[in-house]
C-alpha cells in the first residue's frame, strides 16, 4: 500500500513556491489539499515567518537571499539553478517581493503565476489598498495571473472582488481582501494541475468552465 501511495505522488505534478514574508498564501495552498506535490518552499529572504510554516508542513525549504548577490541578474540565475533542481510543472509566487528579469520570466513562460492584491490591471505595485481607498472605488479584490516581463501584468486566471465599505482602512479592507486571495490562490493551482488552463496572447480559457450571461458574485458582494 506504501509503494503504491508513494507511485501516486510521484506521478502528480509538482509546484515550487516562492515566498518573501509571512507565507500566509503559501499557507492556503498547503493546507488546500490539492492535487499537487509541494516540491519546495524557496525565500529570498532568510528571516520570513513562512519558512517555519512550510517545516511544519514537512516541505523543503531553501534560501536563495537576494542581498548576497551583486545584480538581479545574477540572483535570477541562482534562484533558477535551485528552481530547477526540484523540477516543477508550475512555480507559484505567494508574496514574493522581488522583480524578476526578462530571461527568467520567459524561462518559465506559462508556469510561473502570482497572486496581487488589487482588480488588475487597476491598481499595480505596491500600496494597493491604499490606492483603492484613494481613488475611491467601489470595488476592490485580487488576481492570480501568469507572469510577464511587465510587472503586474500578464494573462488573468482569476480574480475576486470585494465591496468597499465607506469606514474601511487599509487594514480593514486588505483583511477582507486577503480572504479573498486565500480563496482564489489554491482555485488557480487547481485549474493549472488539471490542465484546465489555455491561454493565448493576454486571455485565459478555463477549459469545461460553465458559461451563462448570470453576473457573478463573490461572497462578500452577495447579500
């Protein structure tokens, strides 16, 4: 029974995540119970709470810290050499806080995706509930997407939205959206691993998806 268990998971497809902080997105997929073998838990950064999340998930972790290398381009090559000798079929960004380079990111062209915290393309970069709250939207949420050369940007897998209520504040409105993300992260891994994802140019196909006119909702939107 062991041998056939452990044939299973060696047959699923495998998933490196990248992490610079507390690994809360990191943490929705390991406790998701997907269809998936964590390979690893990779940080650029040596002291991020998330590390100690994945050990006691009993995922490998490794540290690649991007202050011992002397150029993005230098640290994009060591980050691939350890990717790589995990071999995943999709590499998950979940917090991960650096800019990755052209020659990275089309190494890993349509198996790199990233979770932000805005409705992209609104709202890019950093500081996204704040800007939200600033311009006054009525609506704000996240995205999971794959990954371009342009940051932020990329083919949509994902999305999920949130009201914005008239006493939020960044912390208010970025609790409700991260419940969102913890939502939505796992769903779009799901959908990789199923091979269910087609995307061509800038749009994504979700492959046997049910299609209607109805106006979707998330649960925060729905009353």
């Amino acid at each position: 029974m062991c041998s056939y268990i452990q044939i299973i998971i060696n047959l699923m497809k495998s998933v490196v995540i990248l992490i610079s902080g507390r690994g809360s997105n990191m943490q929705a997929l390991l406790e998701a119970s997907l269809p998936v073998r964590v390979a690893a838990v990779i940080s650029n950064n040596p002291d991020a709470a998330g590390l100690e999340i994945a050990k006691t998930h009993n995922i490998e972790t490794s540290i690649v810290d991007h202050r011992k290398y002397l150029d993005r381009e230098s640290f994009d090559l060591a980050l691939a050499k350890k990717i790589d000798s995990y071999q995943p079929s999709l590499i998950a960004l979940a917090g991960f806080m650096r800019v990755l380079g052209d020659n990275f990111v089309n190494k890993y062209k349509g198996k790199l995706i990233n979770i932000h915290p805005s409705l992209l393309p609104a709202f890019p970069g950093l500081g996204t509930h704040k800007q939200a709250l600033k311009e006054g939207v009525k609506i704000h949420g996240c995205t999971v997407h794959f990954v371009t050369s342009e940051v932020d940007h990329g083919p949509i897998i994902i999305q999920a939205a949130v009201r914005v209520l008239p006493d939020d504040t960044n912390e208010t409105l970025a609790a409700r959206v991260l419940l969102q993300e913890h939502r939505i992260f796992p769903e779009a891994v799901h959908l990789f691993v199923e091979g269910r994802l087609n995307f061509s140019g800038n749009n994504v196909e979700v492959c046997n998806e049910i299609s209607d006119n109805s106006v979707l909702y998330s649960s925060e939107l729905h009353e």
